[in-house]
C-alpha cells in the first residue's frame, strides 16, 4: 500500500464506505451464468499462460458474478475486488452486504469471501510461480505494488 491516503488529509467530512446490500441479477438479464462467464475467462487464461486474473474494476467484477449494488451514486456497482484462479475465486468484499441467497449462489460457483481490504495482503503473498494478468490501466498503484515481481 502506498503510505499516504492523500484524501484523509484534506477531505475531513469524507463519507464512510457504503453498506448498501448486493443483490443477484437474474439470468434473463446476465445472458449468462457466473459459472460460463468464469469458464470462458480461464479458457483465456490458459490460453495466455496466466494462473490468476485480477479484476478491480467494479464493472468488470458486477458483471462476472452476476451482482449489482448500490455502492456508487448512479452506478449499480458494488465495492469490490475479484482474484481468479482456475479452481477457486477469492472476492474481495463487506459481507455484511451479501445476503443468503446471494452467498450460497456464489460459493457454488466456487467463489470465497474475504474482508475488502484484505486484497492487498493476499496479493502480497502471491506464489513468484503463478502468472497474474491484469489491465495495469485500472488497478490502483498500491495494489499494482502489492504483487510480487
């Protein structure tokens, strides 16, 4: 992480992070399953020779999983990251927004929930054999500095 949060220190009525439930978006709506999305993203993985996709951008990871929120003024995002594996999907998340249904829907999908901030600590310990893909134009610098050469 970066040792400074420049924000803290000049924006002192700054609200906290919102607490605004997810909520699954049917299938209808998806076009396709959380399980056929990941499925088609590993096939490229494998493709590139990447064991591990990092997804932070909050878009990108609504979509994948089938969610939306309420995180973000006029944006139906949720506060979030997402590291993919071939096996397993590590999200990134408050669990307090995630819901039953939601969360039994999800760790089918082989998906497990981890505190948010909690992302930068992983990434630190990421295996120097894995091979991480990610799109260096929308992770932040302290996470981007987090993953080991």
């Amino acid at each position: 992480m970066t040792e400074y949060d420049l924000c803290d220190a000049i924006w002192t009525d700054r609200p906290s992070i919102s607490k605004e439930p997810a909520f699954a978006l049917d299938i209808r709506y998806a076009g396709k399953s959380t399980a056929e999305k990941l499925a088609e993203l590993r096939r490229v993985m494998a493709k590139e020779g990447a064991t591990l996709q990092i997804l932070t951008s909050l878009d990108d990871i609504c979509w994948m999983l089938n969610i939306r929120g309420a995180d973000v003024a006029y944006s139906p995002l949720v506060l979030s990251y997402l590291v993919i594996g071939m096996e397993r999907v590590d999200f990134y998340v408050d669990e307090d927004k995630l819901d039953d249904f939601l969360r039994v829907s999800l760790e089918k999908d082989g998906v497990v929930f981890h505190p948010y901030n909690q992302i930068y600590h992983d990434t630190a310990r990421i295996n120097e054999d894995e091979t991480v893909m990610l799109d260096p134009d929308k992770v932040n610098v302290s996470l981007y500095r987090a993953i080991p050469e």
